[in-house]
C-alpha cells in the first residue's frame, strides 16, 4: 500500500512538472520576446499562488471589442403606441439580441433600456453580431443603430468595463442612424459578408470629431 501510495505521488508530481513546463514553453513560443522565466509565466497563466497575486481590488487591463445597439425611435414609438406596444416591441428586440449573441459567440454584458451592450474578445465575432443584427431587423418594422470599438479597457471588479473604447463605441451608437453601424475597428476583422465605406469623421457629443471611423455594410 505505502508503494502505492508513493507511485500515485511520483505520477501527480510528474503530472504537474509536465503541465508546468508546457506553460513555459507555450509562453516562450509568442512574438512577445525572449523566453519567459518560470516566475514570468507563471503569472502570465494564472498558475500564481494566493500570496503572490497582487494586493488591492481586482482590476484587469484587457483587450476587448465593445457593441451598442439600440432601438431607434423607441421613445418617440412608446409616446405614439403606449407603454404596452412598447414593451413588445423591447421584448422582441432583446429576444433576437440574445439569440444573435448566442450564435456568434459574443456575451450580453447588459441591457440598456431600450438597447444592448455586447463585449467579445473576438472583434470579428462583435462585428458579425453587430451586423446581423441590423441586417434582421432591416426587414421588419424595428430599426436598430450600432456602434462599435475595439481596445483596452479595464476589467473591473470581474463583470464591468471601464475605458476609452467602451465609451466610444456607446457614443458611435447614440451617433448613427437608424440601420447603420459605426465601428473603430480593423478592417481585417471584418466577416468577409461585411463591407466598409471609406473611414469618415464623426462628430460626437461632448468630444469633438473622431476619425477613422467606417461606416459597416452587410452585403447578403
């Protein structure tokens, strides 16, 4: 039994001398330099101790894409129909919002009244979403706007965002017109079925003209 016992212990400890030295070799494999340390890639994987995790509150510099969309008219819609037809109509929209969501991979972060803040860390996927969106709804009698924007952002508290792209892409939103995406992002991120006018300025509340910013196009 105690031979046993002494196997099993050599196994997990083999166990976990492979697993650490594939996240050394994973983190010395990336464009980002010279080979990692074991203490560097530890921390880079998330394998730190308790104690060695920094002091503080939780916060996290990461690397997202940001989508907001909402219902164009909705107040004017609410005024003219009521509260009741208005709650149909929002109840028809978040239910296509999150099964969008759903299919391309992308996470409802949270719901804004009459719209949607979405967040992936594929901008691919957030623009696939952004445009599937407008591209449903271009047939029916909603009309949905999008804005869109892609950097880092602080990760706080484990279920919010706080940063420049963030507030960039809720802005490029309120900015669009109805059935219209405005997006900061890359144009190789775009879905092959995407296409993007030339990069415009566009003028926003409270800050001034934003350049390089496409107008995005689903071509079905």
């Amino acid at each position: 039994m105690e031979t046993d016992s002494m196997m099993s212990e050599l196994e997990t400890i083999g166990r976990r001398e492979e697993r650490d030295s594939s996240v050394v070799r994973a983190a010395a494999s990336t464009d980002a330099g010279p080979a990692l340390d074991w203490h560097q890639a530890k921390q880079n994987s998330g394998l730190e101790a308790p104690d060695e995790l920094p002091e503080g509150d939780a916060h996290l510099n990461v690397e997202r894409t940001f989508v907001f969309a909402d219902l164009s008219g909705f107040t004017q819609y609410t005024r003219q129909n009521g509260p009741h037809e208005a709650v149909k109509l929002l109840g028809e929209f978040r239910r296509i919002a999150r099964n969008v969501a759903a299919k391309r991979g992308v996470r409802v972060a949270k719901w804004l009244g009459d719209g949607v803040m979405i967040v992936s860390v594929d901008p691919t996927a957030a623009v696939a979403f952004g445009a599937h969106l407008i591209h449903h709804f271009s047939t029916t009698d909603l009309q949905v706007r999008v804005g869109l924007a892609s950097g880092i952002a602080l990760l706080f508290e484990g279920d919010d965002y706080i940063g420049e792209p963030v507030n960039l892409a809720a802005k490029l939103c309120a900015a669009a017109k109805p059935d219209e995406i405005l997006g900061a992002c890359e144009l190789s991120d775009l879905p092959p079925w995407v296409k993007a006018d030339n990069a415009v300025e566009v003028a926003i509340k409270g800050v001034g003209l934003i350049g390089d910013i496409h107008r995005l196009v689903p071509v079905l």
